[in-house]
C-alpha cells in the first residue's frame, strides 16, 4: 500500500479534533529509452516496469515484448527511473517517435479536434474484435469496481483501471493517482505476461479522454467503461477506431455512447443491435 500517514485537523459541527490520514503518494517516474529521457510523468509508486511496458506500448513504442531487449528499474538514488533498451529493428521504426517529431500528445497544443483525430487515425488501425458482452455484466463490472479498489478505500485519491476477459472475469487491475498510469500499469501487467490478447474489456474509475481511448486501442480493447462521461473528443475518436464507450447512469443502468452493438442481450429486440 502506498501512502503517507500525515496529521491534519478535522472540522466538524463547530469542533476540531486531530487525526492522522492516509494520503495517497505521488512521485515522478523519468523514462528512459535508448539512455535518453523520454518521459516523466507522476505516478503512485509501485509496478514501475509494468507501467513503462504499459507506457511503451500504448504510446506506440512498441508492438510486443520482443521488442524489448532489457527493461530494468533503477536501485539507489534513481530509483525513481525505469530504462527500456529496444531492438536495433524497433529503433530504426520509430526513430522519428524517439525524438518526439511523432508525439502526438505533445504536439496537440494549437490543433483543433479534427486535426488531432486526423493525426492520431494516421497512427491507429480501427479494433476489428467483434466481441460482444452483455450489459448486465458489463454494468456490474462498473458498480463493483470500488471493491477492486483497496488504495482509494485508504486515500480516497486514486484512479483505478481493471481489465477483463470475453466473459467479464478479471485479469489485471492496477490503481495510480493517475488514470492514465492505472491504465498503463494493467495494461503493462498482461503485455509483458504475454496475456494481453485475453483482454477486452477496460473498466474505469475516471471520466473517458481522448488520450485513454488513444491507449485503449493501442491495446486492442473493443470495449472501455467507465464511471464518468466521455468527452466530444473522445467519442469521435471511439467512433472512428470501432471502439464500444460505455458509462454508468444513476441510479443504475447504462449509457452507450458508440458502438452499442457489442453490449448485446438476446432479450433486446433485434433492430437495436446494429445501434
């Protein structure tokens, strides 16, 4: 568990007690590739190579495990640092990504949304699975999820991201102060298990951005969850790369954004599947 035990004050009905809480932590994880700085981003401790395998793949680094020649976390005072040595052919594929000419995301500012999806389709081929889930499940999944959970219990201050199979059982879940490192850190776990195709289905604790779907379809998952709504963005992007969004509404039932077809019940009439 990864948190920091810190006194504050409580104010309630007039009077002010001391406690200790449990505050999630947070640290900047630098990634290296090739010995060069590539990233930083800040991150829960912990599952630091996984995150970086996570990081690399749904980044568009690489393809599968085998492009990874070594990739290590650093001990001592860089303990904060992930290395990742790529093969001499996967370097010369994506040696413009390596200088940051083919970075999307950092090359986005100034860019209107068509411009970006545009850019971002150059780069991504549309999820042809065609794998279907039924909604009942799929709802469940996403009501059940705080139980997954045991890092927000404590903190009340991370992001969660689990992932599942064809039928909705659980295969990896990871939690990060940041969404977008939950997801790479689950995604990361079954890449470089060499289990990632059993994945399809993602389930989320945040809202659904462009940047998430971008990763979900890099992992080649048809069908992405999550409590909160999606933005514009992100709903064209899905709709263009064939993915299925999904949310929660209140009290209960779903919402579905794109591609609903793969939310399928056989009780539902059939002139909604194609939906």
């Amino acid at each position: 568990m990864t948190t920091t035990s810190y006194g504050i004050t409580r104010w309630l009905n007039g009077r002010r007690e001391d406690e200790r809480l449990a505050i999630i932590d947070e640290e900047p994880l630098a990634i290296r590739v090739q010995g060069k700085p590539y990233a930083v981003v800040m991150r829960t401790p912990g599952d630091d190579t996984a995150h970086a395998a996570g990081f690399c793949l749904t980044e568009g680094l690489i393809d599968t495990p085998e492009d990874i020649v070594n990739l290590a976390a650093c001990d001592g005072t860089d303990s904060n640092v992930v290395t990742v040595t790529l093969t001499p052919q996967r370097q010369r594929m994506i040696a413009g990504h390596l200088d940051r000419r083919g970075y999307v995301s950092q090359t986005s500012c100034g860019l209107c949304g068509k411009t970006l999806i545009d850019e971002i389709m150059q780069a991504l081929q549309p999820v042809s699975d065609a794998t279907t889930v039924h909604p009942t499940a799929a709802e469940r999944c996403l009501r059940d999820l705080h139980t997954l959970q045991p890092l927000r219990a404590l903190s009340r201050a991370a992001h969660a991201a689990a992932l599942f199979d064809k039928d909705l059982q659980l295969l990896s879940v990871a939690e990060d102060v940041g969404r977008h490192n939950a997801l790479d850190k689950a995604v990361g776990r079954l890449f470089l298990d060499g289990r990632l195709h059993l994945a399809k289905a993602v389930v989320m604790s945040s809202r659904i951005s462009y940047e998430l779907v971008q990763k979900s379809v890099r992992a080649r998952l048809p069908v992405f969850l999550a409590l909160s709504r999606p933005t514009t963005l992100a709903m064209n992007l899905a709709d263009r790369l064939n993915v299925t969004l999904a949310g929660a509404m209140k009290p209960m039932g779903l919402l579905l954004y794109t591609h609903a077809w793969r939310l399928w019940d056989d009780s539902m009439s059939s002139g909604t599947q194609n939906q």
